[in-house]
C-alpha cells in the first residue's frame, strides 16, 4: 500500500506552511470580539500574542504552532496589530514551553479544537473512501482533507499522518474499483481481452498496436482500416457493458495510461487490473476511432469533389484548345455546303470528302453542350469517385448508430437502403426511394429521362450525409466530437449547474443595435462630402494604404541592432534551463500516472527541443548526450500532453506579461491570431492536403494567437486547406494564462459573419484586417434608400424574425463557449456548415451582419484603428519568422504522421519560442537598464519599437549540449557584453 502521495518536496511543504501573502493573513487570521476576549484573558502583552499566535495556527494551517519556528514578518506584524501589541514580545514568550503548552489546552478546550484520535480517525477514513472515488488526484484529496480538518477543527497532527490517510483512501479506491469492473466481467469478455493483447496482426506488431496506428492518408483502405478497427473493439463487448457512473473520472485516468502502454506492459499487469485498463482504452479508443472514421469519411466527399473539379478544369481547358480547330471545321463544312448547293453537287458526297460523320456527331454534341442553358458543373465529373465508396460507403454507414433531426429523415432512410444494398448492383433501388434529401444540383443528375441514376443518388446521398455530420444535422452518440449539438453543449456529468448567459432580452437588444447602427450609418452618410473623393469612388467606400514614417522604422532598427548586440550568446540548451530556473516551467508537465514532473531536466528539455526544432528523438539522442532515445520517448510519452503543454504555455506567458520591458509593447488586453503553414514530408505527407496559396506540396497549418506583449496563448494545428475562421476564438478561450484580451485582430482568414457575432456576444471587440473590405455589403434594419448616397453599398434588409426566436439556444451557445465547456472552434464548425436558412446559424450570421457593418464604419472613419490592427497582425507575422528559425531541421517538413504528433510538435514549437521571448525581454531590459547607469538617453518611442523576437546572439542548430560551469553574475545572469562585437 503507498504510504505518500506523488508530491514534490516544494508541494508537500506548501501543504502546512504558515500564510506569507497579506490576502492570505486577511483572510485566515482576522480576529473578531470573541476572539480577542479570549485572548484578553492571558496577562502579559507576550503571553496574549503567544495565545493569539496559537489560536490563529490552529484555525490555518491547522496544526500546533512548532516550538522556535520562524514566522513570517507579514502574518506576526497583523497578529499583533489587532492584539494590541509589539511584535518583539513574542521572544519573551518563546522561552516559556510550559506556559506554552498550558495555553495550548485552554485554547482547544475554549474553541472545541479536537486530537486526531481513533475515533475521530476513523470517521475521517470513512469520509474519505466516499471522496476519493471520483477522483484521480491524490492531491485533490488531501486537500479536501485539511479543509476539512480544518472545518471540523480537528488538529493536523502532521503532512506524514494525514498524507497516509489520503494515500490509504486512494488506493482503496482503486483497489474497490478494478475488484468491482472485473467481476462484472464475464469469462468471454475476459477471453476476448486476452487475445486483443496477445494476439498479433503480424510478427512484429501487436493487435494492441494496430489499434492504436493512425491512418492519415485520405483514402478508402483508410476508412476501412478503421471501420474494422471499430468492430474489433465492439467484438470485444466493451460497447454493450455497463459502466457505472462514479467509476467515470477514474476510468478516464485509466484510458489515459492505458493508451500509452504496450501489449508487453498489459501483459506484465496483475490479471484484474489489465482487463480494468483494457476495459478504459478499448471504450475510449472506440469514441476516438469513430470520429476519426467519420472525419475520414467527409475527407473522402471532398477528395471526390476535387478530383471532379479538376476533371472539369481539364475537360474545360481541352475544349478551349480545340474550339478553335472546331470552329475551322464547322467554317469549311459550311463553305462546301454552300459550294455544292450552288453548283447542284451532291451535298452528302461533298461532305463526305472533307471530314467524317462520327467527327460531325462528336461536334455537334459538343456545341449542343455549350449551347445548352445548364452551365459545366463538377457534378457532372463526379461519377468516377463512385468506386471509392461502392465498398466503403455501406460498411461506414452499417458500422455506425446513426441519429439525427426530424428534417434528417429522408437521408436516413436512404442511408439504410444504401446499407442493406451494399454496393451490390444487382440489386435495383426500390420504387420509391427517397429524394427528399437531393440537393437542387443534384436533381438533374439524379433525374434523367425519368429515371434514378443510381450513380448520382449515391454520391449525391454520401455528399449530403457528410454534410448533415460536418453540422450536427446527424449524429452518432458513441463518438466525442460527432455528437448531438445539444450533447456537445451539455456541461460535464458532476459539473455545478451555471445559469445561462443572457446578452438581455432580444427585443431590447436589437433595438439597441438597430439604433446604434442607424446613427453610426448616418453620421458616415452626412460626412461623405468632406471626406476626399477618393475615399467614396465608383459606389464604393475605398480604404487607402497609411502612410509609413520610414524615419521612426530606421530609428528604431538602429536601437534593437544595438541592443541585440549587448546581449550574450547562447545556447538554446543554457536558455530553455534559464527559464526554467526563472519561472519553472517544467514543473507543469506532470507525469500521467502520478503527476510528478519530470525527474530528469536535461533529458525533458532535449525532448522539448527535439520536438520544437523538429530535429526528431533518434538524432537527438545522438548529440545531446543527456539520455537515449528511449529516455527521450518515455519523456514525451508520459509528460507531454496538451494539457501540460496548456499550463507551461500560461507559465511564461505570465511571466512575459510582468517583464517591465514587456509594457512598452503594449497595454496587454490585445491579442492577434495569424496562421502558418508547415510542409509536410515523409510519412507526414500522406494525411496532408495541398492548398494552392501555399505551393504545390501538402501543408499543416499552425493558428497561433499571441498577445500584444508577444506573449503566445494558444496553439491550433489545422490541415492546410481549412478555414481559420472557425479556429479565431480557441486562443481567447483556450488557454491558461492569467491575462484576458478584451479585444481580438485576425487577417483575412479568420474572418465570418458567424465570428462578428460570437465575440460580440462574448463581450470581446473582434477588429479583423478584412480583405477586399470595399467589395463588402453593408447591412441595415431600414430601407438602403434611408442612407442616401449610401444606398449602393447595402444588401437585404436585416430581419429581426431571424433572431428572436432563437435567442434561448444562442444563449446556449455564448454560455457553453464562456464556460469553456465546449471550444469555440468545435462549435462554429458545426453552426458554419448549417445551410438551414431560419436556424441557429442564420441567426447568428444576421447578428454578425449587424457588427460587421458598425466595425467597417468605424474602420472607415478610423485611421488609428487601422493603423493598430495592422501593427498588431506585423507582431504576429514576425513571431511567425521566429518560429520558422526554430523549426528549421528537415527543411522545416513536419514528417508525423498523425494529428496528436502533430499537435504535440506545434506545442513546443510555441513554448521553445515563448522561451526565447521572456529570454529576451529580460536580458533587453538589463541592456536598456545598463545604457541608463551609464548615462545614454533611451528615447521611450524607440523602448515601444522594440521586439523580443530576435535570435541571433541564440544557437538553435545543431550544438545541443549544456555548459557545466556557466559563467553567471551576481544577479544569476550571463554578463552582457561590455561593448557590441564588431
């Protein structure tokens, strides 16, 4: 049985120490009459602050004052404020100890502060086998304990006592929880368990193994790969088998080893226990595998629809090449034509001699299709994809329990049928089978000559399932993020119930923003006319570049070089183990099991580096000398996680926030999010996409969101052809750190009617670089013509019937997002892929219309605000050049294959370069500090053009190595350098 708690000793002292803060001294050692009538009653001012002290130790931390231990100045000084006395007397009192015990028992006996006795020991034990089921923290327990001890005023005898206590309680816990899963389970259940971990799917790789193997490429093996992945879980029964609720959250802790560990160390296990943490993996292996099935899926539907669309572009490009021999063609038919009539010839003969009907056929047929009034669309290119989902298609659709909303249900039941046909033709479609679900462009595809295109209705019946997933329209209950949107908005099982978030009632709310609106569109429309012609040209409001000031931007370079070249060089071995000795970032990356952080700093932080760098474990094993590459793999196996990764990132965030130097980049409430894309290469290249804007190689996109202080929040790793609007919110309402941007800047790519509205809702001020803002609409409660020369610019009229009657679920949504219950980016990609024009989308692009029309006047009429937005989006831009440095092994190819690689790759990326960050702004600062003592002016405005993102004076390739004795001054600094090096 363990006898501790997995603590560190900084921990473990923390958990009994005395209050060192003023807030904690106000809040736990304030007297009241009673207790100073109490105290009253010793005779001496050195025996009335020694009762004083006692007392206030008893209440907090709850335990005896120990003989000779050091107070804290703070908490003596308010002790003995309100006793009425000095603070010295105490030392008269120390030598005392039988007056010291005396008082001690009138001090329990007055208050009713208890012993830990047996008794009273026992009732706390059976206190804690009730508490410590939900939970997975040791420390969560222990802490609960002392409060609790402390409430009920019984004395903590020591850490030791009560640390076996919650130790004790935890381990039962366990112990009751795998004896109860294991007798639930049956002998077939537990057969079945056994060959999933001793069997092989071949010599070197286990089932296990296999399971757990990402299947990025984008391709129908892949979806069946996992489709049979899925089914050989649920052969497994863990599908079907009853979990009690309570066991949920130590479950949970369960899966998360459990997916870390091989077939050999299940195999090493105790037999119950193996099959408890079989039993976790399996179930949450199987609501990860159907979202990946399910994401597969779409990833084929638009696989299909490109290739389609390039078939066109190509087929399109080909009859433009030959329209012209065509037409020639078409000439000379015509002239022989004429000729014969005229002459009395033979026109059939004359024809004959000059081309061929079957050429004459294929023309014709080809004019007629470029006369016809239905335009070329990809539709009718998509036929071939049919074979990637012939087989695939009804093997997805029978392995998932599909639901979905009333208006769903003509495409579920033509899901079923394609299910029971599986892909077999020579079966025919039934005579009335469903098309109430066939999109409008579809329809005559599907249609033709009165009859069903068997081909067409699949594809179109695929299409609209992929859809109907991407927007919650259907759903499958077993999986994590393809759930029910109202599931998906649900607070935790446990959670306390929060009210919803209310932004007022909806019809004042829109009178508000109608009248805003209108007074904001007036007041533009009244000053057209002294505004340059060439701001309102053509119809259309036009937003010319600002103007540069060169000589402030040459100034301010001539300052950073200079200051860049004080400071020190270094390795980014010595600086990542700097911040670390400065803020402790590494204690945030607690091992999954105990939570510990890790043992060896070197080793973690040549992981880190070897994610961050992208130098990869094998080759950094090989140069660093701090561990081999399996020390390196069970650094990052066990310790890098998001979470952990979340809490490190809010680490040095913070601490970049209180660099003084940090305040001249900006106030801290702003915040900007700039994505960036990272070829892929290797085995990395398969499950990446292309997008053309970035080349012609597949890419991985990272959306990054910093601060104004340069301060990164978040990290998002997206594929390269997805949309960033949907992904703007997660850095404001993902991260960690103890800052709160009220306002967000995003580029052109983070922008949606749908964002405009959520932020505003979230009382957060969205100003976004929006591109081609002059080809935009402008959006009014009132008719266009009420804006005068205004009219041009506007689309339809604002509808308040769109919002009010969805005002509760929109509500939901801003409370579910507030509350971080769901992330923004999981939620806006449902509501974006709703085509429902009256639904919960609709209004919240009508609400987005009303802030995106009030944030385009205030852009036109606001040149600071431009001028903000773009310096802050540059601030994001370089911190992206910062990053490329960083990541620059491999030709800057990320090579992992899945999207948790991936994303833990984007993680350290983000906390090396925050590193790098707060190195610089402390050693700028010392450099600006220095100028000062030595009596250089430092103009302010030149301190504000100062960035913290440069690496020259930083080794980043290839010497990852530590220095054993380096050189530090009195202060715990690399000294600067005395005169900058020529």
């Amino acid at each position: 049985m363990p006898a501790r708690i997995p603590m560190t000793a900084r921990q473990r002292t923390a958990l009994l120490a005395l209050p060192d803060s003023e807030a904690a001294v106000i809040a736990h050692h304030s007297l009241d009459a009673g207790d100073l009538a109490a105290i009253g009653t010793a005779r001496t001012p050195a025996t009335r602050l020694a009762y004083a002290l006692q007392l206030c130790c008893l209440r907090y931390p709850g335990r005896h004052l120990r003989a000779g231990e050091l107070l804290p100045a703070i908490m003596l000084d308010h002790i003995a404020e309100q006793v009425g006395v000095e603070a010295s007397g105490i030392a008269d009192f120390a030598r005392r100890t039988p007056t010291r015990y005396d008082q001690l028992a009138a001090i329990k006996a007055r208050f009713g502060f208890r012993d830990l006795s047996r008794p009273v020991r026992a009732g706390l034990m059976t206190w804690l086998a009730e508490a410590a089921m939900p939970l997975t923290d040791g420390c969560a327990l222990l802490d609960r304990l002392l409060e609790k001890m402390r409430a009920e005023r019984i004395v903590i005898p020591g850490i030791s006592v009560v640390e076996r206590m919650a130790a004790e309680a935890m381990h039962r816990a366990e112990t009751d929880l795998i004896a109860a899963v294991d007798r639930s389970l049956d002998a077939e259940m537990r057969r079945r368990f056994d060959t999933l971990v001793d069997g092989k799917v071949h010599d070197r790789q286990s089932r296990l193994s296999w399971l757990r193997e990402p299947d990025p490429r984008v391709a129908p093996a892949s979806l069946d790969a996992i489709v049979e992945k899925v089914r050989l879980i649920r052969w497994t029964g863990v599908s079907a088998h009853p979990v009690d609720p309570a066991h949920a959250p130590r479950l949970a802790q369960f899966a998360r080893e459990g997916l870390r560990y091989t077939a050999q160390a299940f195999q090493q296990m105790r037999p119950a226990r193996r099959r408890t943490v079989l039993l976790a993996t399996l179930r949450e292996m199987e609501a990860t595998l159907t979202d990946a099935a399910i994401t597969m899926f779409g990833a084929l539907v638009g696989r299909a629809r490109l290739r389609a669309r390039k078939r066109l572009e190509q087929r399109v490009a080909v009859s433009n090449r030959e329209g012209r021999e065509r037409l020639l063609r078409v000439a000379v038919l015509l002239e022989t034509v004429a000729k014969a009539a005229r002459a009395g010839e033979d026109v059939g003969a004359a024809v004959n001699r000059i081309t061929t009907l079957d050429t004459l056929d294929a023309d014709a047929a080809i004019i007629r299709r470029t006369a016809s009034s239905h335009r070329d669309d990809i539709l009718g290119e998509i036929a071939p994809e049919y074979r990637a989902f012939k087989r695939s298609g009804p093997a997805f659709l029978r392995t998932f329990d599909f639901q979905g909303r009333a208006h769903t249900q003509s495409l579920r039941l033509a899901m079923t049928i394609l299910a029971d046909l599986d892909g077999d033709w020579r079966r025919s479609l039934p005579d009335d089978v469903p098309l109430g679900h066939v999109e409008r462009r579809w329809r005559r595809h599907v249609g033709q000559s009165g009859a069903i295109d068997r081909t067409s209705w699949e594809m179109a019946t695929y299409e609209a399932l992929a859809g109907a997933l991407a927007s919650s329209d259907i759903w499958v209950p077993t999986a994590k993020v393809h759930r029910a949107l109202r599931a998906l908005l649900a607070p935790a099982p446990g959670a306390p119930p929060r009210p919803a978030i209310l932004p007022g009632d909806a019809h004042a709310w829109l009178d508000e923003r109608a009248n805003r609106l209108d007074t904001a569109l007036l007041a533009v429309e009244r000053n057209l006319g002294q505004r340059d012609a060439v701001f309102f040209e053509g119809d259309r409001l036009r937003f010319p570049r600002e103007p540069s000031d060169d000589t402030d931007r040459d100034g301010g370079r001539r300052f950073a070089l200079a200051c860049y070249a004080r400071l020190p060089s270094t390795r980014i071995t010595d600086l990542l183990s700097q911040v670390d000795r400065w803020t402790g970032f590494t204690r945030h990356f607690g091992h999954v099991s105990t939570g510990l952080p890790p043992g060896d700093d070197r080793a973690f932080l040549a992981t880190l580096i070897a994610e961050a760098t992208n130098l990869g474990l094998s080759r950094m094993a090989e140069v660093c000398g701090a561990g081999s590459r399996r020390t390196l793999l069970r650094m990052q196996t066990w310790h890098m996680r998001e979470e952990t990764f979340r809490a490190a990132l809010a680490c040095l965030t913070d601490a970049i926030h209180a660099e003084p130097l940090a305040a001249w980049f900006g106030q801290g409430h702003r915040a900007s999010a700039d994505g960036q894309a990272f070829p892929l290469g290797g085995p990395g290249e398969a499950g990446g996409s292309v997008n053309a804007h970035y080349g012609r190689d597949p890419v991985v996109k990272i959306y990054t969101t910093i601060t104004d202080r340069y301060a990164p929040l978040h990290q998002s790793v997206m594929a390269g052809t997805a949309g960033e609007a949907i992904h703007a919110l997660d850095g404001i309402h993902g991260h960690a750190a103890g800052v709160d941007p009220a306002t967000l800047h995003v580029d052109g790519g983070g922008v949606s009617d749908i964002v405009f509205a959520v932020s505003h809702l979230l009382g957060l001020d969205f100003e976004p670089r929006i591109p081609r803002l002059s080809d935009r609409r402008l959006y009014a409660f009132e008719p266009a013509r009420h804006y005068g020369r205004l009219a041009p610019l506007f689309g339809r009229r604002l509808d308040r019937d769109r919002i009010i009657p969805h005002w509760l679920e929109i509500a939901e949504v801003i409370g579910a997002i507030r509350n971080r219950t769901v992330t923004p980016s999981l939620i806006l990609g449902r509501l974006s892929a709703q085509r429902q024009q009256g639904g919960l989308a609709a209004a919240l692009r009508e609400i987005g219309r009303i802030e995106r029309t009030l944030f385009t006047l205030r852009w036109f009429e606001d040149a600071d605000l431009r001028r903000t937005v773009t310096a802050e989006l540059n601030k994001g831009e370089a911190r992206n050049s910062l990053a490329r440095a960083v990541a620059f092994h491999r030709l800057g190819r990320f090579r992992d294959r899945g999207l948790e690689n991936q994303q833990t790759r984007a993680a350290a990326l983000n906390l090396v370069t925050a590193a790098i960050i707060l190195f610089n702004c402390r050693y700028l600062d010392r450099v600006v500090e220095d100028m000062r003592h030595r009596g250089t002016p430092v103009d302010p405005a030149m301190l504000a053009s100062l960035s913290p993102l440069g690496w020259d004076r930083i080794n980043l390739t290839g010497d990852y190595v530590w220095a054993e004795n380096l050189e530090l001054d009195t202060d715990g600094f690399t000294p600067l350098l005395a005169k900058p090096l020529p």
